[in-house]
C-alpha cells in the first residue's frame, strides 16, 4: 500500500509540473519547508557521529603534546639549575684561584664534600689529605675568609674544624682600629667577639675583624666575621665565609713554622783507658 500510494504521489506531482507549474512550484515550496529543517538536523547529527572518532583522536594527541612539553620544559628548568649551580662552582673557584696566586702559602685547592650544618659541632671535610701536603693545624680559607683549621688527615681526606664550633678560638684583630679580640664559635652559625683584655669595649654593628697572626697558625689580615649586634665586652658577629654554602677551599701553611725540636743530648762516651806501660 504505501508503494501505490507513493507511485500515486509522484504521478499526480508529474501531472501537476506539466499542467500547471506554478501550482507544483508552491507544493514542492511547501514540502521543502517542512523537510529542510529535519534534513539539517539528520545531517548535523550524522556529522557529529562520523567526527567523534576524530574528535577522540584529537583530544589524546592535545593531552599527549601537553606531556611532552611539560616534559621538556622541567627537563629545561633542570639543565637552567645545573648550569647555574656549576656557575656559581665556577664563579667562586675563580675567586679562590686569585687568592692562591697572590698567596705564597697555599698548600692545595680542595673541595668540601660535607659540613655538619645540622650539628652544634662543626666540622667539614676536604677531598684531600696527607698525600696532597695537608698536615694537622694548617689554615682553611675561602676568597670571602677564613673558614677552620685542619685536625685530622687521611691520605686523601682531611677534616676542618670550623672557626662557628664552639672548640675553635681565633685571634683577631678590629680593621678599624687593631684592637686584639677572640672570635669563638658559638655552634649556631655565628661567632662570639670578645676583646682580648681590654674592658669595657664598645662593639658597634658593622665592625669588620681579621686574624691578627697571633698565636701562629693563621696569616694576619683573613676576613674572620663582621659585628651584627653587641652586648657589654663582646659582640656576635657573622662569619665572613659562611662554610655551608661552600663548594671549595684553600687549604695554606701556617703563618709561622713548627719550632724544630732540640736535639736530645746522647750519652757522652766513655773514657778510654790508659794503656798499659
């Protein structure tokens, strides 16, 4: 039934086009009204089935791309650190190198592979020992100061008492005016000026120490520590090199040579006797 009714559809249409054509422009005007909007929609929603594996595509590529540039820009970020890190390494042994050239007592260049910065003890390792030169007592510095002494080696490690432990006792002296102090550490990263003394000192924040050669183990004029608040007869001050943001140092000869020792008195032999007549 619907095939005859459609097959009389199209011949009565066929009639009309040819007998009266305007007639047939308004029915097929009237028919395209109504079919026009469910055409649009049919073809929307077939374009939207055939473009959704498209679609899905896209999107994973989008999340895909969006890894590997977040990749790429921390591995950046990772290179931008390690570059500035070795700047930073290559800054401050430059620095030290211009100390040791102008230095006559400098012994061996050395890197610091640890402090103890989460101790009240502090002490710090050198990457060489006994076989570089580095003897018991001698000076530790960096271009900015004085960092410790020696007090123990190994062939190639030695360990660095810092002058911020409490058991380190440096004469220094006051750049303004050469008045003789102690700088000790205190344990917490800074030290404890006192006048070596003298009574009744005034510290003023700001004021600059150096070791002043005294007791000969560190050379006169090493930065030591700069005054940052006072108290009656003594001052805390900070270092002038802080050893936990370190990466090299210097290790030098003491100021003044060890005293050689005095010869030990050997028995005095004994007289031969007479001979006989």
């Amino acid at each position: 039934m619907g095939a005859v009714g459609g097959a009389l559809i199209g011949a009565g249409l066929l009639l009309l086009s040819t007998f009266n054509p305007p007639a047939y422009a308004a029915v097929r005007g009237f028919f395209a009204e109504i079919t026009t909007p469910i055409s649009s929609a049919l073809a929307w929603a077939t374009s939207g089935i055939a473009n959704t594996p498209q679609g899905i595509s896209e999107h994973f590529n989008v999340r895909g791309e969006n890894e590997r540039l977040r990749k790429e820009l921390a591995d950046s970020q990772t290179l931008i650190s390690r570059a500035r890190t070795l700047n930073q390494e290559n800054r401050r042994l430059r620095e030290l190198l211009k100390v040791r050239d102008v230095t006559t007592d400098a012994v061996v260049t050395a890197r610091l592979v640890n402090s103890s910065a989460s101790s009240t003890r502090r002490y710090a390792t050198l990457n060489a020992g006994s076989w570089q030169n580095v003897k018991r007592g001698q000076p530790v510095r960096e271009a900015s100061g004085l960092i410790g002494q020696i007090i123990e080696t190994s062939p190639n490690t030695a360990r660095v008492l810092l002058i911020i432990d409490p058991d380190s006792n440096v004469p220094v002296r006051r750049t303004r005016d050469g008045m003789p102090a102690i700088a000790k550490g205190r344990g917490d990263g800074l030290l404890d000026i006192r006048s070596a003394g003298l009574s009744n000192m005034i510290f003023q924040p700001g004021d600059v120490f150096v070791t002043s050669g005294t007791g000969g183990i560190f050379p006169p004029n090493i930065p030591v520590a700069k005054v940052i608040s006072n108290q009656r007869d003594s001052a805390i001050a900070e270092p002038a090199a802080n050893p936990d943001a370190l990466d090299f140092a210097l290790v030098m000869q003491a100021f003044l040579p060890e005293p050689t020792p005095a010869p030990t008195p050997s028995d005095a032999p004994a007289p031969k006797a007479a001979p006989k007549q």
